[in-house]
C-alpha cells in the first residue's frame, strides 16, 4: 500500500490534528456530511486497520476550501473508535499535477 498523496505532496509538512476540529472544519471529497459518509462505508475493517497497524498515511485537505483529497475513510473510522488525533497534510490545489 502506498501514500499516493505523498507523490503530489511529499514536501509538505504533516501534522498531527485535534479530530473533532478536522471534522466540524472539514468536508470529505464525497460532497456527503461525516455522518453520511460513516453510513455508507463499511467501518469495521477501516477500525481494524487502524488499531492493528495504526496510520500508515496522513489525511490530505486541501486549502483553503478544507474538503478532504484523501483519507475520509479513516477520518470515519478514527472518530468511530473515539481518536482524538490524526496525522495531516495540508496542501493547495495549484499544487496538482494537470493530467
């Protein structure tokens, strides 16, 4: 598994962020609420994962609209196993690759 973000991103810093204001300050990329978002997947493996090998890859949020590139899933799964941290990039959307 690789931290496809880190390709685009790599350079910039990660953080790690208070959960519950990732949440109210953020948006997922889905266009969906959290707690829509937490309706439609299937969270049980996304704990399990979390819990036995921890967070491989920080979230990516973009600014300044705040709406979440990547790691929405695990946003999900960290507030659903009462996290009160993870780990962040923050990163702008000039910053992408033109495909």
């Amino acid at each position: 598994m690789n931290d496809d973000m880190a390709v685009y991103y790599g350079d910039a810093p990660v953080f790690t962020v208070n959960l519950e204001g990732l949440r109210k300050n953020t948006t997922p990329g889905s266009g969906l609420t959290w707690q829509e978002e937490e309706d439609t997947i299937d969270i049980v493996p996304l704990i399990s994962s979390l819990q036995n090998r921890g967070q491989k890859f920080p979230v990516t949020v973009e600014v300044p609209s705040m709406r979440v590139l990547d790691g929405h899933h695990r946003i999900c799964a960290a507030w659903c196993m009462g996290r009160k941290t993870l780990k962040v990039r923050f990163v702008h959307l000039e910053e992408t690759p033109n495909d």
